[in-house]
C-alpha cells in the first residue's frame, strides 16, 4: 500500500518569497492533516480536513499561510510571505476518518530553510 | 498550562540495556495518550496508545507503555535496546472531545551506543 506522498522533500527560500508543498494523502482516506514541526520541538497542528472541508485551522496564521484541498484528495500548503521563522519540516498526515481511534499516517515531510 | 512533558532531550543507552522514555502530561481530564518514533527522514510512526483499560500497553517493536493516572505519566519503556531503535520519540496526546487533533511532546533523542 502506497503511503503518503510529500513533495518537494526539500526547499530553500529567500525571505519574503512564496513556497508552495504538495501532498498527496493514501488512496480512500478522507482526513488531512498539516502539521509544523520547529527544530528541537514536536509536530503542531496547522490545519486538518475532512474531505474538502476545514475541521481545525486554528493554529494556522492565516495571513500567510493558506491550504487546500480541492476535490477531497491532495492538497497544498503555501506560504507567502515566508519569514525565517518559518524554516521547519512540514509533515502531511492522513486517518481513514476523523475520529479519535483513527490511525494518523504521516509522511516523510518537507523541510523548509528560509534564509 | 496544558502540557505533554517529555523531560529528557537526549538520552543515551547501551544496545541490549532496558529503556525508559518519560512523558508526563498538564490536563485535566485524562487524555487519549500515544507514543511515536520519528526516524531520520522518515515520517512518524506509531508505537502504540491508550484509550481505557489495561494500564499497560503493548505494542510495536517489543516497545510498551504504562499509564499511571495518579502520577499522570504515560512512560515507554523496552527490556533490550537494539541499534536501530535510535530515533526521535514523541509523546503526544489527544484530548477527549477533542476530535483526532494530535498534541505532541518536544521528544526524546535516543542514541544507541553499541
């Protein structure tokens, strides 16, 4: 069974510019999950979908990062304007559904450096 | 504050020694707890949970887990370290009601000395 499938795995940008990450959740699962994991901390949640649909984006700063997750399936996080701050793996998640017994499949991440 | 407390940063074990993660938790009801493995460039995986039931919690690779409500620990814990158990582990909780929103620990570095 194909995982779930992060890309780029790597990305470095300048300050201010815009990223974009892609993922791609495995087949027939209909939660998505972003998380941010800082160096030295753990993952934290960004934003989570159920289908096409936001459950939880409370932790997202909304302005400048933004997802979505046309037709229920892959799904992208962008960044714009990046600041340094920003420099963290961002991990992709998946679940069957949304419920609290669901297992969570992650991705290997991307990992951002904004110099 | 709400908190999943992982106190040890880095810990470093000898390849056959037992194994001891702590991981304490700030909440006022008892969460749904869990324990990941994050091997470098790997994504996290599940070692193993608790819900209810039986305070001692089996799971993957010869890994298990007591909870202890009256210390409000969920510590992991292996009889023999191999070498490719280095990696990062996470604590992490989910809070009831809480839907399947993860909340992680800082995590523990375990180096395996061989």
């Amino acid at each position: 069974e194909a995982g779930v499938a992060q890309s780029p795995r790597y990305k470095i940008i300048e300050k201010r510019q815009s990223v974009a990450f892609w993922c791609n959740p495995i087949s027939g699962h209909a939660t998505l999950y972003w998380y941010q994991q800082i160096l030295g901390q753990g993952p934290k949640l960004l934003i989570q979908f159920q289908n096409n649909g936001v459950v939880d984006d409370s932790q997202l700063p909304k302005d400048r990062f933004s997802a979505e997750r046309l037709k229920g399936v892959d799904s992208t996080l962008k960044i714009q304007p990046a600041k340094l701050e920003d420099s963290a793996v961002y991990l992709c998640a998946s679940s069957l559904g949304g419920a609290v017994n669901e297992k969570l499949f992650f991705g290997s991440g991307t990992q951002l450096s904004v110099l | 504050a709400q908190s999943v407390t992982q106190p040890d940063i880095h810990i470093t074990v000898s390849e056959g020694a037992s194994l001891e993660l702590r991981c304490n938790y700030s909440y006022g009801a008892t969460p749904y707890l869990f324990w990941y493995v994050q091997s470098p460039g790997q994504g996290l995986q599940l070692l193993l949970k608790y819900f209810s039931g039986d305070t001692l919690v089996q799971g993957i690779k010869g890994f298990e887990a007591e909870f202890k409500r009256s210390q409000s620990s969920f510590n992991l814990r292996k009889p023999s370290v191999h070498w490719s158990d280095a990696a990062e582990y996470f604590c992490a909780v989910i809070l009831t009601g809480g839907g399947n929103k993860l909340t992680f620990g800082t995590g523990t570095q375990l180096k395996v000395e061989l």
